[in-house]
C-alpha cells in the first residue's frame, strides 16, 4: 500500500540492521515499518482464520501469523498460504516436527521460541530446511518462557536474560550459516521491555520485532503497546511491530497505524484532529467527532488532516492549520480549506460540508505526489 513519507519528526534516525524479505515484504534497513498481527482463531478452522486474516490484511496488516499448536493445524497450512493474500507466518512452540510441516506447507515466516525448542540438534534441521526454502525465522524471546537455568542466573526475566536466551538460539542458526532472522524480547513490563530492546539493538544487526507480551485488553494494552513500542520507534529502534492485544486483532492493526501515524512514521489515513470539548462548545463535538469519524472510516480516504473545534476562541486557529476544519459557533460552523476561509455552514450541514470538502482536497492531494510527499513510509 502506498503510504505517505514522514514529515519532519522528532523521530530519530533508524538504526542500522540487515535486511530480510518475509514473503512480499522487506524488513530492517530502512524497508518500511511492516505491521503484524495474529489470527485468535484455531488455526485448523481454515475458513474461520481466512476470514480473520482477510480481515487483519484488509485494515493493513502487513504479516499474519497463525499459531501452530498441532499437527492438524500445521496440516491446514497450504490452504491458507494459499488463499490469505498476505504473507504467513507459523507461530511454533516445543515441536520441530511442526515447524518442519509449517515449512513445507510454504509459510513465509517462521517464529521459534527458544526458550521451548531446547535441543540444538532439532533447531538446526529447522534451520536447514528455513534455509533451503529461504525462510527467515524471528527467534522469539518471551519473559514468561525463558529457560529456567538463564532466569536463576539472571533473578528472574531481566532485559539481559531475554537478551541472552534470543542471542543464545542466534547462535546456534548463525552456526548453521543462517542469516534470515529477525529478532523479539518481549516482555509485559513495558520499561523492562523497552531496556531489553535498547540492549538488544547495541548487541546485533538484524532487525527487530517489537511488542509488549500479553499487554492485556483496551485502553490499558493500547497505552502500554503505544508507550513501549512508540518509544523505541522514537529511537530509530525497530522494524516490524505487533500490538498485542485482549481484544479483536483487528484492533491490534489499527493501533498499530495510529501509533507509526502518531510518530508521522506513516501516513496512510486520514488524521482526525479534534477538541476535547469544554465549557466554551456551543455544540456536542463528541457527538460531532464521532458522526464525523465513523463518516470518514466508510470512506477510506487518502491522507488528509481533518480538524474538528467546539468553539469560535480557539477553533479557528486549529480548523485553519488543518486541510480542512470546522470551527463550531452558535447553531452553525465556520468552514476552513487549506487555511482559507470558506464559510459559514448550518448546524445540520457541518458533517457533510466538512466531508465533501475532505474529500476534495484528499484527492487534489492525490493528484498531487510532491506535494503530498507520497512514497513510502520510513
Ligand atoms: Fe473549548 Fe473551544 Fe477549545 Fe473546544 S476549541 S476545547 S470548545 S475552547
């Protein structure tokens, strides 16, 4: 999907990692940051987790993964490879044999856990065969599974202890000339997991997965995914994300977006600005907001910044920074295009007035790359 290039951010440099192609999509060394998500169906249900995966793809995820706990689900694999539309990944855990028939179901990705695939020998055939197929496997570190001995020594699931138990299996693919991995420390604790990343980055050149663990349901999961995540993308730090969500995945994708959007990392919908409301509106904006959002969520618009004010005091100056905005007053709305003042426009008319006009202008933006700056995000 095309997507629109960050404006000028606080955002700082990418860190420097080598590249790996998962499917039809690139990952590290400046690709655009891919989003993940993964299908809650069981997995040998094809039909439900196509239609689940449709669903992610469709709100703009870039990678699906499905979890592959049997060996019925691994045997459901081909079909949905060959139907999902976006590239597969097999979440695999305690058995090579599995991830050997995720492999030869044609998955485009492979996750390991180390801290539950423990004998080297079993890896390394894994390895081999990602290898001869030109997989690449995320080594997945994981706070609540890491190998006993390594928590002991370490007092407990420390940003070191991921650190090492992911660069401990590293190891053991490098030694099996396998360079096609992408890397996850993940933990639950966001400042744990944001140290253990920073460590992670200094210490290796491939590219990195992030996610906070089992961040639990919204809105404390979407805060912790956006603190965690956003912060380490603030950083230059990361390379493909997954929010982790007690929710509809579906919902992982659009925070996702809204996080690599907050950053102005990618531009890829429209950007709704909107006041919080207070004494001063002479309108309900939240009802307004909303009629408004929900307009612009069936439209699929391009880029475009939408400006929502409750008031003539402080509405003006923010509709009219915006592309397009209105500014509520007493039973009407004062319309803004591009800094220009259109109008005023009745109580009745604002929704619509204010859409059409977005839509003019997303599609004069369009039409217009170097202006928009259209290409791809960092
Ligand atoms: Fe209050 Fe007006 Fe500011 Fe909205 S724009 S928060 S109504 S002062």
């Amino acid at each position: 999907m095309a997507t629109i290039s960050a404006e000028p951010s606080l955002v700082a440099a990418r860190r420097t990692s080598r590249r790996i192609r998962l499917g039809t999509v690139d990952i590290g060394d400046g690709a655009p940051i891919s989003i993940q998500s993964m299908t809650t169906t069981r997995t040998e249900d094809v039909g439900a987790t196509l239609v689940q995966a449709h669903a992610l793809a469709t709100q703009g995820a870039d990678i699906v993964r499905v979890a592959v706990p049997h060996e019925a689900d691994a045997k459901a694999l081909p079909a949905i490879v060959a139907q999902a539309g976006v590239p597969i990944v097999a979440d695999v855990h305690f058995s090579y044999r599995l991830a050997l028939l995720a492999l030869e179901a044609g998955v485009a990705g492979l996750r390991l856990n180390p801290g539950n695939i423990r004998d080297a020998a079993q890896i390394r055939t894994v390895v081999r065969e990602a290898a001869s197929r030109k997989v690449p496997i995320r080594v997945g570190a994981n706070a609540g599974s890491l190998d006993r001995g390594l928590l002991a020594r370490h007092g407990g699931a420390t940003p070191e202890a991921l650190v090492e138990s992911a660069l401990t299996e590293v190891a053991i693919l490098e030694d099996e000339g396998f360079g096609d991995i992408k890397i996850s420390v993940k933990h639950q604790n966001v400042a744990q997991m944001i140290a253990a990343y920073r460590l992670l980055a200094a210490a290796t050149p491939y590219p990195l997965h992030l996610g906070v663990t089992e961040a639990g349901p919204p809105p404390t999961g979407l805060v912790k995914s956006a603190v965690g995540i956003g912060t380490l993308l603030a950083e230059g730090i990361g390379d493909t994300i997954r929010v982790s969500l007690t929710a509809d995945p579906v919902e992982e994708v659009t925070t996702a977006k809204s996080i690599l959007q907050a950053l102005g990392i990618r531009r890829s919908t429209f950007d709704l600005v909107a006041c919080p409301s207070c004494g001063r509106a002479e309108l309900d904006v939240v009802d307004l907001t909303n009629q408004v959002l929900a307009r612009l969520e069936a439209l699929a618009l391009p880029p475009v910044q939408i400006a929502v004010m409750g008031c003539e005091v402080n509405g003006p100056g923010e509709a009219r920074d915006a592309d397009v905005g209105i500014a509520a007053g007493p039973g009407r709305g004062l319309l803004f295009s591009r800094g220009r003042q259109i109008g005023w426009v009745p109580a009745e008319r604002m929704v619509d007035a204010l859409l059409e006009e977005a839509v003019k202008v997303a599609r004069e933006k369009q039409a217009n790359p170097a202006e928009a700056g259209l290409g791809e995000g960092a």
